[in-house]
C-alpha cells in the first residue's frame, strides 16, 4: 500500500503543472475520440 500511495503522490505533484494537463486532456480526447471511432465502425455479427 505504501507504493500505491508514494505513486499517487508523483502522479499528483504532476498533474499540477498546466503542461501536464493540457497533455492529459490531448490524450484522453484522442482516445475518446479513437473509442467512438471504432464504435461507429462496429457491426454486430448477425
């Protein structure tokens, strides 16, 4: 437990820098993006 928590304090110290964030919001929106992507590509096998 005390790596998870050494581990959320680095990942939280990072988050803080505006760079960081705007690099986090560009991930997670491409993938959101990705995701409804192959979404609307998928068929459902009759």
């Amino acid at each position: 437990m005390a790596g998870y928590t050494a581990l959320a304090s680095r990942v939280l110290g990072a988050l803080k820098e505006p760079s960081h964030i705007c690099a986090m919001k560009r991930i997670f929106g491409n993938l959101f993006v990705l995701a409804g992507s192959l979404l609307a590509l998928f068929k459902r096998a009759s």
